[in-house]
C-alpha cells in the first residue's frame, strides 16, 4: 500500500514537472518545424542535404520531427533522381524504427527502399527489400497494400528473369486487386502479367492480355500506361516478324517518352527500335537509334538501361563487320547485365562474343565461350525447376508443422489473456485515481494561463501588425524611389544625348568663331557633367535594387597604379601639384578582383583630393595588409572637421553648402566608392584636420596570386602580337555582323577558318572537315553550344572547344569547364588571350610573314550593327507582347554579346541583367528593365546618327 501511495505521488509530481515544461520546449519545437519546412525551399539537393544533416544532430529534434524529416529528404531525393541519396535516408529511417516498434512506419521504409534500388537498377536489392516489406504488410498492413507490394516483388522477380516467381507474385496481386483494387490496378497487374508471358514466349497470350490493358488504359486516360503497354506490342511483333507493325507502336512509346522527358525509358525504346532496324536491314537507321539508346541510358544513369543499349550496339557492329567494337560493347554488356544479377542479358551477351571470337579465327577462346553459354543456359533452366519443386516441399512440410505450433500457441494465449486481465483490473483503477487527480490541477493552471496566453497574444499580434505594416511601407517607398531613380535617370539621356550630339557638331562647324566656341564649351561640358551625375545616380540604384554584379578578374595592381598615374598626371600639373605614388608591393603583385570598380572607387577618392587642394601634394600609397590590400589616398588641402566628416558618406552631402558653391559637384562619388567597397567586401574610412588636410583609406580582402600563375600570365604576354599560326578553326555564332568579325581577326593570324550560325550546323561541319580548334557560342538557335558540344563528344570528336560567349561571371565559367570545354573566351575578344589559345592549341606558321601591327577595321560592321539597334528594339517589344520570355532572354543574350564586341557597354550591361532577370524568373523587374533596355536602344540609334559614343 506504502508503495503504490509512493507511485502516486512521483506521478502527480512528474505532471506538474512536465506542465512547466511544456511552455519552454513549445517555442523550440515551432522553430525546428519551420526549418524542417524551410528545407523544401532551398536551392539545390547539396543545401538541401546539408540543412537536414543540421537538424538530424540537433539535440531537440524529436522523434515524430526525426521520421518526418527522413521520409521528406528520401521522396524528394527519389523525385530528382539521386536513388542512392534517398536509399540511404530510407534506410536511416528504418534503424532509428527498428527500437520503436511502429511497424507502419517501418513497412514503408522498408518499400521505399525497394522503389530505390528498382529505379537504380539494383533489382537483386530491390528483391530482398520488397520480401521484407511483404512480410510486415502481411500483419499490419490492408490488403491493398499487400496486393502493391506483391506487384512490386513480381516486377523485380521479372527484371532478374525469375519468371515462375514472378507470375506467382502477379497472380496473387491480382487476386487482390479484383476484390479490394480499381480498374487502375487491373489494368496495371494485366500488363505486368503480360511482360512475364512475353519472358516465356508465349506470345498469343500475352497479346491478348496486353490489348485488353490497352482499352482499360485508353478509358483511365492513362498516357504512359498506354506507352508501356505499345511498347510490350512492339516487342511481340519483332519476336514475330510483324516488323513494321512493331516500328509503329515502338515508335509511339518513344514519342510519348520523348514528350514526358522520361529518359530511361527512352533508351529502352531506342534499343528496341534499332533491332527491328537490324533485322529489316537498315544498318545506317540502326546506327542512330543505337547511338540514342546509348545516350539516354547514360543521361538517365540507369545500368540496365545501358546493358541493353551496349548489347543492341555488339549485335549491330557484329552484323556490320566491326569485331573490336562488337567484343568491347559486348563484354560492358556482360559486366553490367552480371554486376545488377541479370543472368540473361549477360548470357545473350556471351553468345554474341563467342560468335565475334570465331570471326577474328580464335576458334579456341570461341569455342570455351560457347561451352560456357551452354552451361548458364542449362543452369537458368534447372534453376527454375528447382525453385518451383523446392517450394511445394516447403509448403508440405511447413503444413504439419503450423499445425502443433497452431494448438500451443492457442494454450498459451488463453493463459496470457487471463493473466493480463487481472493485471488490466488492478492498474485500471489507480490509473482512474491518478489521472482525476491530474485533470483537477492541470484545469486550474490551464484556465490561468489561457487566460494570460490570451492577452499577450492580442497584444503581440497587434503590435506585429503595426510593425509589418510600417516595413512594408518603407520597402514599397524605397523599391519605388530606386525605379523613379533608374527610369528617370535613362529618360533625361534622350534629350542629353542630342545636346551633346548637336555641340559636338558645332564645336567642330565653328572652330573660326571664338565666341561661339566659348559657349558651346560650357554646354558639352555641363552636358559632360550632367552625364557622369546620371551614371552616379545610376550606380547607387543598381546597388540598392541589387541589380549590379561584380566581374571579377586577375590583373597587376602596378598595371592599374599606372594606370591611375597616367590619367590624373595632366589635372595636377594644371594645379601644380605634386602627384606622389608609393608602390609598396612586391613585383608583380597579382590579384583577383572586379578591376573596374577598385579602378572607380581610387578615381573617386583622388578627384576629391585633388578638386579640394589649392597647393602641395596628392599621394597615393599602395601597401600589402592583413589578408588583403590596401589603398591610401591622402592630401594637403582644405581638410574639414570632426562634425562634417561624419556625413560625407552621405548622399548629397560635402560637408557643408560652401563646399558645394565654392567646389561644385553632387556628394554622390563618396557614398558611391563606400557602397561599392562594402560590396567588395572591403572598407574606407576617413580622417581630416581642418586646414591641413584629408586622408582616405581603402582596404579589399584578397589573396595575391601564386608565383606560377603570373609567370604562366606573364609567358603568354611574352607571345607576340604579330604571331602566325598554321591550322583550322570553326566558329559557331548564331550574330551575323558577330560572326564576321571573328573571321576577319582569325584570318589575319593566318588560320584557316569556317563558321556556322547554329549548334546542329557546328556539329555538321566539324564532323565533316575535323578542324583543329572550335570555338562555340553557348546560346545559339536550334541547338545550343552544351548539346553540340555533347554530340561531338559522342560522335569522337575529341579536339579542343572552347566557349565563346559574353557570360563572364565566375561560376559560368566554371560550370563550362566542368560541363567540357577546353578553355573560355569571352565578348569581345581579347585579342592576347586569343592569341594564347591559338599558340597553346595550334602549330605557329615559321614560313608565314611577319605583320607587326595587326588591326582589324571593324567600322562597317559597328555601323551594321548599329543599323540593326531599331529592329532589335521592334523584336523585343514583339515579343513582350507575345509574353514570350524563353525569346526574350535568348535574345537579350544575343544583344549583350554583340553590343559588348562593338564597344556599346549600356546596352550590354542592361541586356545581361535583363537575361538574369528573365533566367532567375524574378518577375517583379521585367517591366522596368524592358522599358529600360527598349529606351537605351534608341538612345544608342539616335547617338549613332550624331556620331556620339553611349551616354
């Protein structure tokens, strides 16, 4: 009595523990319930893996959360493909169900395990797994799910050739089917059947099963239902030389397949339709479908799909005379067919080797292979037998077993029944005390924190409210300002661009008359300054949509201190001021960065040093610091104090309105170079002393690049301009104007060259004439540069193809290089960097003359392309109207990469971040950005007409 007055005690005390509890653990359960809901939003499978890894080692995941995370990453890794990832995540699952005993839960890990090794071609595997599986549905599960794991086991038995179990396991399903199954299901288990009496050659039967399926899936409207079952006609009707009716339904499969995008089923097809090719003696008909059937089991990474695809393409060399290549398809075959436990296939396998050896005269070697054949032949058939008597053996057997087993357990159980009975009585009743008890106090704490719960919550969700609202409101405001910003910005450059236009006429018309020339000077150059003022605007726009991206790319900062050295020599000599560069660094001091934009922000900071000097000196030091670099910018001039220097980061801001009367300019270039920095990952900070001078400090994260690397960079250099190379050269670019200027550089280097407007016409061309470089565009009419490049890569081209194109960003680049590519050219041509592929990849012309200056005219090809700039405006605002956005981004592609190679920057820049937009699908800015790039078009045509370079 003592200790059941203590049992009830510890349990009233383990209530008002876990009550307390409950609160602090709720807000940490909602947040791992977020993430695990968060995870299906994610980008790519490897961030998807890599935040379920996270949760699954968090100490408060429970259970419940722990199941349903694993079944998520297994079915959406099963949705992309990636069988082995979804395998595993199945199979963790099944372990952590093992200790827990929910044999629901458990059956279903233990299918889908299955489901995974099928797909993947493991059917050995998928075997074991679904006998598994049927073993739990058999006690736990409804008899639906036992008729669809019987379903499942005959399809593996199937694939592995175990025809006898497999029509056991179909047979049993379908039994199923007629009393707890739909007429999806009979139509299904009716072509499975079907398959297995294909396996035993008996075709009239399995004809007639798979007409009747045919009607069931045409009433469901069951398309790929319908494929499979044409496919299975087409099988019968090559076994029976009906090869025409066969092509038909096989090719109906495949256009099915092809229009489902269901690659491993596609080389399935492609496999069958090359054999009927082989028997009608269409050996070239063959050749292609053999070669596709190869390419989707590849693309579909399916091994059984191959095994069959190779084993086609022995037959095919075979009939054809090609021995070597007959033996090697034939033996990949075998391995494949005897590594997934297909017996068979590898069996068929070996007899076309066999044949191929007494071809080549190795009679010996043929004749071993042979014997071999037989023997598995013999094997296959006696293990069969064997099974099927085995199997009556064990049903007698287990029958008079089950039945002694059958009375014990009936004495046992009634023993149990009656001992737990009493036991059920003892605890029901204190169970009964004990939880009264609980439910009393847990009511009066409840209704108190409801209560409290209640007002807090009304009082949280009003505040949220308020708060939402007010972000919202600052977003829409800020969102609103940056488009006004950008559009009004590009509707000021139509006008500002005939003015310009007009005083760069007049300027020249009257160079006689002094006054007038006067005049003209001061309105190009407040048209001047009223320009670079926009690009400003524009700039600090871009960053705040975050719209602009930074082009990262290797140079010699003492290339760019020379630069900058040069280009502000001539303002200080005008001031008589001292220009003073301190270069620091080690030479050469290489470094990876966005060469434009470190270049724009030390323009910034030495016009502001050099507009705010009367008298002394502007130095610029160059110095190595901590993991990066570091630019100093420092003067003798006005200086400012302590109270204006905290807002020349500002917009609009120098300090104080006498600086702008007295100086002039907008406060933009500050707080445009501090954005910028912090975009680079870097910082500026300032300091000043009125009347003595400013100091302005410009540190980048970066690495400086290996000694190997720049003294490969600087032997390429060492290559001269006026090299002659001996060799071909094809280029594929879908632009005209593109197309011949590619062809003029390339000729001048003394190659022979040849182009195309297309991927299909690329491949055509190399196949045919074998060039000894390639260089290809990616996006291209008809077929892109991926798909030609993978084509040629099939066909045995296996020269170098480099990627020609205007998509520069890093990770591009190095997806092209993954995808295959030998190397990268990008719009335009840097003509030393073409210079240097020629040398690494073609032979040098030693008896060809010399030129030492080689330049290209392309003036008639940029005012072809200039022509052009009003019709690419018409086909653009055609094809918004059309809501066609694949054309859009193929051909705001086009633009850019053209626009880039004649020298017309704007509208390249806008074209690329309107392909981007259009590529990322952010909707939000397609309409600003094609009024945008529609208005610099004809900004750019009206220039053109005036012979003024873009605004």
């Amino acid at each position: 009595m003592a200790f059941r007055n203590t049992c009830c005690m510890l349990m009233v005390i383990l209530g008002f523990s876990f009550q307390a509890m409950a609160s602090e653990v709720s807000n940490e359960i909602q947040t791992l319930e977020q993430q695990i809901g968060n995870i299906a939003h994610l980008d790519n499978w490897q961030e998807q893996k890599m935040a379920a890894e996270q949760l699954l080692n968090h100490p408060q995941l429970q259970l419940k959360q722990r199941y349903a995370l694993l079944q998520n990453m297994g079915n959406t890794a099963f949705s992309l493909g990636r069988y082995n990832d979804g395998i595993g995540y199945f199979k963790t699952l099944e372990l952590a169900l093992d200790e827990q005993g929910e044999p629901q839960l458990l059956f279903k890990a233990i299918k889908m395990q299955g489901v995974g090794w099928y797909y993947a071609g493991g059917f050995s595997a998928a075997k074991i797994d679904y006998e598994r599986a049927l073993e739990l549905a058999k006690n736990h599960s409804p008899a639906i799910e036992v008729a669809h794991i019987q379903n499942n086991l005959g399809l593996a038995n199937l694939k592995l050739h175990d025809l006898l179990n497999a029509l056991s396991a179909f047979t049993e399903a379908h039994s199923l089917y007629q009393s707890h199954g739909n007429e999806q299901d009979e139509a299904d288990i009716i072509l499975n059947i079907a398959s297995v009496y294909i396996r035993l050659l008996r075709y009239e039967k399995a004809e007639t099963l798979l007409l009747k399926a045919i009607k069931l899936f045409d009433k469901l409207s069951d398309g790929r239902g319908m494929a499979l079952a044409q496919a299975n006609l087409g099988v019968i009707y090559t076994q029976t030389d009906r090869l025409e009716e066969a092509r038909t339904f096989l090719q109906r499969a495949a256009d099915y397949y092809e229009a489902a995008n269901d690659v491993t089923f596609l080389s399935y097809e492609y496999t069958n339709l090359a054999r009927v090719s082989i028997v009608l003696g269409e050996f070239e008909r063959a050749e292609v479908e053999a070669n596709f059937a190869i390419y989707y089991a590849e693309k579909s990474e399916n091994l059984e799909s191959m095994a069959q695809a190779l084993h086609i393409r022995a037959q095919l060399d075979f009939v054809q005379g090609k021995i070597v290549s007959a033996i090697e398809a034939a033996q990949q075959s075998m391995e494949i067919s005897l590594k997934l436990g297909g017996s068979l296939l590898a069996n068929q396998s070996m007899s076309i080797l066999a044949l191929a050896k007494a071809s080549q005269g190795d009679t010996a070697q043929a004749l071993s292979i042979m014997i071999e054949y037989n023997r598995v032949r013999s094997k296959l058939l006696n293990q069969a037998l064997f099974k099927e008597s085995e199997k009556y053996q064990k049903q007698f057997e287990e029958g008079e077993l089950s039945q002694e087993l059958a009375k014990l357990k009936q004495a046992q159980q009634l023993q149990e029944l009656k001992s737990h009975q009493q036991q059920q009585l003892i605890w029901m009743g204190g169970l009964v005390v004990i939880f009264a008890l609980l439910a009393s106090v847990a009511w009066y704490r409840r209704s108190l924190e409801h209560k409290a719960k209640l007002d807090l919550r009304h009082e949280v969700a009003q505040r949220t409210a308020e708060l939402q609202k007010t972000a919202d409101q600052l977003r829409n405001a800020n969102q609103i300002k940056s488009q006004f910003l950008a559009n009004i910005s590009h509707e000021i450059r139509t006008p500002l661009t005939a003015i310009l236009g007009y005083s760069e006429n007049m300027l020249r018309e009257h160079q006689h008359n002094v006054d007038l020339q006067e005049s003209l000077e001061v309105l190009h150059r407040q048209g001047v300054h009223l320009k670079e003022l926009i690009s400003d605007v524009l700039d600090l726009s871009k960053i705040e949509a975050e719209q602009l991206e930074l082009e990262m790319t290797e140079f010699n900062v003492e290339a760019l201190l020379t630069d900058i050295t040069d280009m502000f020599h001539h303002p200080c000599m005008e001031k008589s001021l001292e220009l003073i560069v301190d270069h620091r660094l080690e030479t050469p001091y290489w470094v990876c960065l966005d060469y434009v934009r470190v270049k724009q922000v030390l323009i910034n900071l030495l016009s502001n040093a050099i507009k705010f000097t009367k008298k002394g000196h502007v130095e610029l030091i160059a110095e190595p610091s901590e993991e990066g670099l570091l630019f100093t910018v420092s003067d003798t001039g006005i200086g400012m104090p302590a109270s204006q220097l905290e807002k020349i980061f500002d917009y609009f801001q120098q300090g104080d309105n006498s600086i702008t009367r007295r100086f002039g300019g907008s406060g933009l270039g500050l707080s445009l170079s501090q954005q910028l920095a912090t975009m680079m990952g870097g910082t500026i900070r300032a300091s000043s002393e009125l009347h003595i001078g400013s100091c302005f400090s410009f540190w980048l994260p970066c690495q400086r690049l290996n000694a190997s690397h720049y003294q490969s960079v600087s032997e390429q250099s060492r290559i001269g301009v006026s090299a002659m190379f001996s060799g071909e050269v094809l280029v594929a670019e879908d632009h005209d104007d593109n197309r011949v200027l590619f062809e003029r550089i390339l000729a001048q280097l003394g190659v022979k060259v040849e182009s195309a407007c297309n991927g299909r016409e690329a491949v055509e061309k190399c196949l045919s004439s074998f060039p000894d470089l390639v260089l290809m565009d990616i996006q291209m009419p008809e077929m892109d540069g991926l798909e030609a490049l993978k084509l040629l890569r099939q066909a045995g081209y296996e020269g170098p193809v480099y990627a020609l194109t205007a998509n520069v960003m890093e990770h591009e680049i190095s997806y092209y290089l993954e995808y295959g590519f030998a190397g990268h050219l990008s719009k335009p041509i840097e003509h030393n960097k073409l210079v240097t592929v020629l040398h690494s990849e073609l032979d040098e012309a030693l008896d060809a003359p010399s030129h030492d200056d080689i330049s290209i005219d392309m003036t008639d090809l940029r005012q072809s392309f200039a022509s052009t700039l009003e019709q690419e405006r018409y086909k653009l605002i055609d094809l918004w109207q059309d809501n066609d956005y694949d054309g859009l981004q193929y051909h705001c592609h086009k633009i850019a990469g053209a626009a880039l190679v004649f020298g017309f920057v704007a509208i390249a820049d806008i074209a690329k971040q309107f392909e981007q937009a259009l590529k990322e699908k952010k909707s939000a800015q397609y309409q600003d950005l094609f009024l945008i790039l529609c208005d610099e078009l004809k900004v750019q045509a009206y220039s053109e007409q005036f012979d003024v370079t873009g605004v």
